[in-house]
C-alpha cells in the first residue's frame, strides 16, 4: 500500500459539488488533505486530525447529534477553509460518499474520544452510568487543574510547557536509552558528570567516578580511540564528500578541525570500560580448551557511547570547572555529553556468569554433511579442538547403526523449513569411545534468494544414565529404519572404526546433496520465465556446488561422479522428491521475480574511502526521488519470519 | 402555519447555537490546561484537545505508577507542576531558572540522537518528545493521541504488535526491544512538507523495553527511543569498514581497512556470503538483519561475531542500506532497477580466542 493508494481513498471522500454543501464538504478535504490522509485509508474513519497550523478549527467542529447531515449547516464558521484553488478538482472527486457518512464517521470519533477520555478521569470512573460529552468535559477541566497543582505557571515568559516535567523527561530518556549520562572534559578526560544509572550498568557509584579521569576506566587498547574522539585539532585527511550524483569527490568547504570542535559536533564510538565485579566466585567448568586459565583479571564491557561536544565559559562554572588546574588558552570549557549503552552480549550480566551449558554445543555443516563450523564447547564434549573436525564428513563420525536414521533425517532437513530432530544417537569421541547426542537441524535458508546455504545442528549431550534404556531401542530403531528404508542407500560394506575404511561413510553426505542439486536442475525450466519458482534455483545451483567444493581443503572430489552413484539411483526416489517439491514450490513462492538480481558494483562507489562518506551517499540516495518502496511491490513477498 | 414552524426552528436553532457555544467554551478552557504554546493552543481542534488531554493524564498515571524516577527525585515527582533541577546540573547551564531546566533537557534529548517514543500496549502513541518535529516533519501536537497503526506501514504492523505483546522470553532479557519500522513522514529533502505526494516512509530504529505493570494494567507501556535510519553521523572510526553486496549478502566490493580488522583482503571476500563468516549462534541475528534490509529498505544489526581469518572472532554491528547498484535515472524508473546493499561494519571488540579456528575458512592454509 503506497501513499498514493492512500490519496486515491482519501480524495474520494472529500470535495462537492452544491454550493450549500461546500461547508460541510470543505472540512472534510482538508482533512482528507493534512494529516489524516497521511493515515491509512481504513482509519481515515471520522477522523478529524485536521490540525494544519494555520487553520482555526474552534467552534467549526460540531457533532449535532440532533440534526442530520444533510442540513446545510449555516451555523458553522468555515472561515479559512477558504478556495485553495487547486483543491477544487479534489472537493469533486471527493462527494462520492455521502455526507451523513461522514458526518456519522466524525460523531462515532468524537464519541470514541470522550469514552477514552472518561476511563482516565478518576471521578468519571465509579459512576456506572455513561456521562454526557459536556460533563466529561467539565470533569477533565477539573482533573487537569488538580494534576497541575498549585503553581499558575504559563505565563512566564520562559516557560515552555511539556507534557512531562523536565526533570521526569531526563529520567524518561536515560531509561529509554538503558545506560548513563556522562559529560568528560575534553582535554583530560575527567569525569564531570555521571547520572546515577551507572551504578546499576557498570557497578560503580557516582562518587567513585566523579572527578577521576574516563582513561582509568577504559581499556588499554581502546584508549587512542576514545582519545581521538575527544579531541578534534587534528584534520583528518579522511573526510571528503561524494557527490552522489556525480560519484566525484569534492572538497569539504569548512575547516574540518574547526567543525569537529563546535558545539553539535556529533560523536558516536564503543569502547571497553571497566565494571566493578562483587562476587567473585569462578566456579564453571572451562569450556575453551585453548584458552588460558581465567585470571583475575579486569573485566569490560563494551559500551556504545553517541552524543555531542558542548562548550561551556569557564566563568560560568565555579567551582565544578577545570579551572584550577589548568588555565587554558580559550576560556571555554568543552566537553562530551553522552549516553553510555551496553550491549548484552558483553554485558556484565552475561559476561562469564551465565551458566553455559556444558552439555551442548553448535556445528554448521555444508549441505553435504561437511563440518564447516565448530563451536568450541565441542571440545569438552567430543575431545576434538574445532580444526581437527573441520573439513570432514559428519558421517565420519556417526556410529554405524545409526547412519541410515540420519541420512534420513539429512535428506529432509534440505527439503524442510523446519526443524528437525534427530533420535539419539552416537558420536564417536577422539578418544574411540562414543557419546550419546541428540540433534536439532534446521537448513538455513538465505532470506532473498530462498537457498539452502549451510545446515545448522544444535548438539545436545544425552547423558549416560539413560543411554542403557534407549540401548535396545536405538539399535531396533535402527534395524526398522533398515528396513523400510525406500531410499536406496548403498549398503557400506565392512565400515570398522578404523579411520581408513570411513571415505566410504563420508560419501553418503555428499551423495545427499547431490540429490538435491539434480532435483533442482532437473526441475528448473530452460524457458526461464520470470514467473518460474525454479528459474533462480537454476542460476543459483552451480554457486552452491562450488561452496560444496571449496569447503573441502583436503582435494577430495566432491563432484558428480562418486563410486555407486548413478543417476539410475536418482531416479527411483521420485516418490521422495514429491513432497520435496511442494516444499521447494513453498520455498521459492514469495520470490519476487521483478528484481533484477544484478550484482554490478555501482561507478561511484568503489571509490568510497570512508564510512562517512558511503553514509552520505546513502542518505542522499534515498532522499532522490527513487522511492524503494514503489520499486518493489513488498506485498507480494511472503515473508516468514 | 409555516411561520409557526419557522419561529420553532429558529428557537430551535437559537438553543442549538447557545449549547454549542458552551461546549466550545469548555473545550477552550480544557485547551488552556494544556502545555502546549499559546500558539499552538489556539488552533486546535476538539478532537485533538481531547487526544492530548488524554495522553496528558495517560503519562502522568504512568510517571506514577512506574518507578522511573530515583529515590533522589521523587520528591520532584510527586509534584506534577514544575519541577527543580538537581544542583549539581545548574553548574553545567547558562543562568535562567526555567530556562536552565529546559536546555538541560534538550541536552538529554539532542544525546539521543532521535526522539522518544512512549506506547501504551493497544499502540496508542501517550508521548512522544517533542523534537520529534526535527525528525518526521509532524509536531508533538500533531501526534501525539493517535494510533501508531494508523502511521505505520502496513507490512510493520504484525511486527510492532508482536514487540508490544510480552513474550516468554522477557523475562530474561529484561523485556528488551530492537526492531526497525516504518512510519509516514512528513519530511522530504525540501524540508518539511505535508503535500500528500511528497509523504515518504521513515525508517526507524526503536529499542527501549516494554514495562509491564500487573496494576494497573494500563500502565503498561512501551518505551522507545527512535532513531531514524540511516544514521547521520560522524562516526570517524578507524575501526569501521565499508562493504557492498548482492542482495542474497554476498560481497561485491569491500574496502581495504578490512585486511586490518579482520585479515581478509578484499579481494578474497568477494563472492563470499556473510552467512559463511559469521559464528553460527549469530546466524539469527543476521537473517533478521537481512529480512529488515529486504523489507525496510534499512536496517541496524545487532552484535554478531565476524570471523577473522586464520582464527578467532570480533564482535561487530553493521549498519546497511538497499540502494539501486546503478545510479538511478528518471527514464528507468519504471524498470526494475538492480539493488545492492550498502554495509558499514563498526568492530566493537579485539580478536577474541584468536588461537581457536572455529570455521573452515579458518584452517585453510596459505
């Protein structure tokens, strides 16, 4: 829905053509024409937002319950809604509905509003029976007076009047932003000003901070980085402007020193900063085989820092200034007010006192079973450091009986959005013993192109108590899964644990994702119509089966040919591909296939040297006249999220 | 006969006139009561008066029923006039008493680099600061009262009922929010405008929390600070990296400064998906990421781990955009222009675990 469909519904409503009606008709375009029309259709309903400044409104707006719209309302002051000369073609279009609707659509509003208003009125409360408009009205005069207290206030001529009292806004703003307030003099870095949230983020009172320079709190490495936000007298080289029409570079006009210096100038960083731990139990298993011993060691957390440069007269500050120490050469004392975040994943909170649990760890697995990533809680659990399993089949690993359930299990998670779950089954350790796992797979899908790029396990440890009692039914599961078994798996013949004779269990992964990759040739249609869901899966293929390829660093021949496999095998499993079909037609169904997936790198951009100036020239692209929104009809993409 | 009747209507519409004018005169003094300017005041109508009247009342309830404000203040709070400003604050303004307080919270606000953003649970908008005006070209006044379902795209709707419902999962991350959506806005690149033909989409970033209070139930709000994207500011870094892909997220281009941060050279990134170098637990992270950049035209992340070659990870926050890979011109307009999107990549922390090789890229040798 654009907002010209919304135009188009709004324009409808307004405009007329009797003389006599204009009144009535000419509210109701202008509030098809200000801000109401910028609201959905269904919601223009009655509404009157017409608030447009220079319209007086007092008085015009009345709901007579009594008579019916289509008395022309001669009471009614419509001084400025005056000729827009330009608005008469719209007032005609506009009388297609009839003016008792409209009428009916703005009492229904307005009554709506005074039941609201009524709910929050204490006095209006208890009373059971519905209150007439102008009492509610009286009431709400009278509630206001007394949430406002004592004091007259709105004539001063200071005064600016807010909804909510400063001193409640500041607090409502550092809630809202979750962190702290601080102000740090720019030459020293010495903590003016710290809100009293920071005790709550990084454990520290406001006491302990005031007054202390921000570097003692900052990591070591970080400390060129908050220095270099603080201070501004150097040029940086680095600021240059795009033109985005052009792609050119062009000169910044303005001193850039002076201007990073000002009052305004934003700034925006993360950086670590110290938090005071209490507790200092370290009690947790050590998960990072790699890793050294914890120490006692200093604990950050990043904190994501954005506000502005302030200046201040020194003559102004008193005793709270920097003016004891160091007279400087300017007068003025310039500092950085800003809000301080933390993100949760370094959070003190999080940061090593969640218990992790040791009994499960993540792999990423290339669409042929291939480990591609290894989480390193995979350690503990299986003994292997993560780059001993990279690279290699899964299959490698699975116990012998339970490789039919899982290349089940593996040919439809390729197939499925969902996730699937495996039973138990063994995991053979570095050691030759075996653990007990259960599986969670879901293939990850690549959100535009609705390809299958990399499977994604979530690896529970079973623990060993309860292993005797699946025992017995994990090896019939197997036996049974033999037997009905429909895909004609090669048999493996004389799979040992000796690592030698396992090229053969690693092929089973690979074959799988053939299967797939034939599937999608076989399906995809040559015409290449845009309108087919199999036409991307078909430009698309070959990139996968390079990904296969280039995630075995070992050379093994991935490719088509494997020994066994035929495409005579292929064929039989028809009966399987028809409900991957459907789940293929679904995957691909909410493709928008008006895009032109051209991945040309625009002229002008290859040259962007810095960040600031791809932001410029983001911003600007936007605000041309493409308007993204219209380009792409996001209506028809069935996204799932 | 008829001159009966007309002196009945005329009576009729004489008692008619004298009702209307005492409801208009209520509705002016209700219009005093309200802290709006003079100015402002005077031109509005009925029912924004009762709209504003409404979330007037709806945030002082809020202010007292929710532990916003510290012990220190409180005292400040329970009075709902003005208020007085901590000592230690004045020292930092220019002299005025009120005007002190003001500027100070400006200072509070300007911080935030967007506008604050109250909600009630059914999606009504109680507050809303009122630089909001700099941002979406529509005053607090204008606002402030309506649905936000009556602003938002209507692809976002589902989305922002979702973050305005509690979820089981609030209670351990605190009831956080982080979501992109849409708004219609008034502004255009020729400052404000509210011609119809010119009202464009605003991309917001909201985060704040959702307070829920089990009495009363309407208390509960939804706290927001929103800032629209893409985020304009200096953020002169050299721990950033610009880098462009193909709308599935495969690289295109990727300036030099990555070879620093992460030991890749552009050249061997090209082609290569994102998905591939992240740590698998970010994976949802970034295919929310994306989903918002195919929906919303723009989008920040989260934190995520990006792989550094030959082992290890950082922590990084990409902020992208969609935009046309070519430069668009006015006779393809109605074509399907090629998208790209455009990724500038803040790196948040040093090389964790460098010695652990977590991905198969990472064991590849030289």
């Amino acid at each position: 829905m654009s907002v010209r469909d919304t135009l188009a519904g709004g324009g409808d409503r307004a405009g007329g053509g009797e003389p006599t009606e204009d009144l009535l008709v000419e509210e109701n375009q202008s509030s098809c024409m200000s801000l109401s029309s910028l609201m959905t259709a269904s919601s223009v309903a009655g509404s009157s937002m017409s608030t447009e400044m220079p319209r007086k409104r007092k008085g015009s707006m009345e709901n007579q319950d009594s008579r019916s719209a289509s008395i022309p309302d001669v009471d009614m002051e419509d001084d400025q809604n005056g000729s827009d000369g330009d608005d008469q073609h719209v007032k005609m279009k506009c009388i297609r509905e009839p003016h008792s609707q409209i009428e009916k659509r703005r009492r229904d509003k307005m009554n709506h509003l005074i039941d609201k208003l009524s709910a929050m009125i204490p006095t209006c409360n208890p009373l059971s029976r519905k209150l007439d408009k102008l009492t509610v009205l009286r009431m709400a005069v009278q509630h206001l007076k007394s949430l406002k207290g004592s004091s007259s206030s709105f004539s001063e001529a200071h005064y600016k009047p807010s909804f909510i009292p400063n001193e409640e806004l500041k607090h409502l703003v550092i809630k809202a932003a979750d962190g702290f307030l601080f102000v740090v003099g720019c030459d020293r870095g010495k903590i003016v000003f710290v809100s009293e949230s920071v005790t709550k983020i990084l454990n520290y009172s406001r006491a302990e901070l005031i007054g202390q320079s921000l570097f003692d709190y900052i990591h070591p490495k970080d400390m060129g980085k908050v220095k270099e936000q603080l201070s501004a007298s150097e040029l940086y080289p680095r600021e240059r402007l795009i033109d985005a029409k052009t792609g050119l570079q062009v000169q910044a006009d303005l001193p850039v020193g002076g201007a990073r210096l000002c009052s305004g100038a934003r700034r925006s960083f993360f950086c670590r900063m110290k938090y005071n731990k209490i507790s200092v139990k370290v009690e947790e298993k050590e998960f990072q085989a790699s890793s050294s011993k914890k120490k006692e060691s200093q604990k950050y957390c990043t904190v994501h820092c954005t506000g502005y440069m302030r200046s201040w007269p020194t003559s102004q500050l008193g005793a709270e200034g920097e003016g004891e120490a160091d007279k400087q050469d300017s007068s003025h004392f310039s500092c950085l007010v800003a809000v301080g975040r933390v993100h949760s994943h370094s959070s003190p909170q999080v940061n090593g006192e969640v218990k992790v649990k040791s009994t499960e760890f993540t792999t990423r697995y290339a669409m042929d079973g291939k480990f591609t990533f290894v989480d390193q809680r995979a350690t503990t659990i299986l003994g292997y450091l993560p780059q001993e399993l990279l690279g290699t089949s899964c299959y490698e690993y699975f116990h012998q009986d339970d490789l039919p359930h899982l290349a089940d299990r593996h040919r439809k998670v390729l197939r499925s959005k969902e996730k699937i779950e495996t039973n138990f089954y063994k995991f053979k350790t570095k050691y030759g013993s075996f653990v007990t796992l259960q599986s969670q797979w879901f293939s990850f899908v690549n959100p535009w192109t609705k390809e299958v790029e990399y499977i994604v396990s979530t690896n529970t440890v079973i623990a060993q108590a309860s292993r005797s009692g699946n025992k017995s039914e994990q090896s019939s599961n197997s036996k049974t899964s033999e037997e009905d078994g429909k895909k004609s798996l090669p048999i493996i013949p004389g799979i040992s644990t000796t690592p030698g004779s396992m090229i053969y269990a690693g092929s089973i992964g690979t074959q799988i994702a053939n299967e797939l990759l034939d599937f999608n040739r076989m399906n995809s249609s040559p015409s290449s119509g845009n309108v087919s869901p199999f036409s991307l899966p078909l430009d698309k293929s070959p990139q996968i089966h390079n990904q296969i390829s280039n995630n075995v660093p070992n050379g093994e021949a991935t490719d088509v040919e494997m020994p066994g496999k035929s495409s005579s095998e292929d064929e039989p499993q028809g009966a399987a591909f028809s409900g991957g079909e459907t789940l293929m037609a679904h995957l691909s169904s909410g493709e928008n296939s008006q895009l032109d997936l051209d991945s040309v790198v625009g002229p002008g951009l290859s040259s962007l040297s810095n960040d600031e100036a791809a932001m410029a020239v983001i911003m600007s692209l936007l605000e041309t006249d493409t308007n993204l929104s219209d380009a792409v009809d996001f209506e028809e993409m069935h996204w799932s999220l | 006969m008829t001159a009966d009747k007309e002196r009945r209507r005329a009576i009729s519409r004489e008692a008619a006139k004298r009702r209307r004018q005492v409801e208009s005169d209520v509705f002016g003094d209700l219009s005093r009561l309200l802290p709006v300017q003079p100015s402002v005041q005077a031109n509005l109508d009925k029912p924004s008066i009762i709209r504003l009247t409404i979330s007037y009342i709806r945030m002082h309830t809020l202010f007292k029923v929710n532990t916003w404000t510290n012990a220190e203040t409180s005292h400040a709070a329970s009075k709902y006039g003005r208020s007085l400003g901590n000592g230690e604050e004045q020292q930092m303004c220019d002299g005025g008493w009120g005007h002190a307080e003001k500027e100070e919270t400006n200072m509070y606000l300007s911080i935030l680099d967007g506008f604050l953003m109250v909600l009630s649970t059914g999606g009504d908008v109680i507050y809303l600061s009122d630089n909001v005006n700099k941002y979406m070209g529509l005053t607090q006044t204008e606002l402030m009262g309506h649905n936000i379902f009556d602003f938002a795209h209507p692809c976002d709707l589902e989305e922002i009922r979702n973050n305005l419902r509690l979820m089981a999962e609030d209670v351990w991350c605190d009831a956080k929010r982080d979501f992109v959506m849409r708004i219609k806005s008034g502004l255009t690149n020729r400052g404000r405008s509210s011609h119809l033909k010119t009202a464009t989409w605003k991309v917001l970033h909201c985060r704040g929390r959702l307070n829920v209070c089990a009495s009363p139930s309407s208390a509960s709000c939804l706290l927001l600070t929103c800032r629209p994207l893409p985020l304009s500011h200096t953020l002169l870094s050299t721990h950033t990296f610009t880098s462009q892909h193909s709308m599935d997220m495969r690289f295109t281009y990727c300036d030099q400064r990555v070879t620093l941060l992460l030991g890749y050279s552009p050249e061997e990134l090209l082609g290569r998906s994102i998905y591939d170098l992240c740590h698998v637990l970010d994976t949802n992270c970034l295919t929310q990421n994306h989903l918002n950049l195919c929906w919303k035209s723009q989008s920040v992340s989260s934190q995520y781990r990006m792989l550094v070659r030959g082992g290890g990870y950082v922590w990084v926050e990409s902020h992208s955009a969609v935009i046309p890979s070519v430069r668009p011109s006015k006779s393809r307009r109605s074509s399907h222009q090629p998208l790209s999107i455009l990724c500038v990549t803040y790196v948040l922390s040093g090389v964790e675990e460098p010695s652990l090789q977590l991905s198969v890229d990472q064991t590849v040798n030289r």
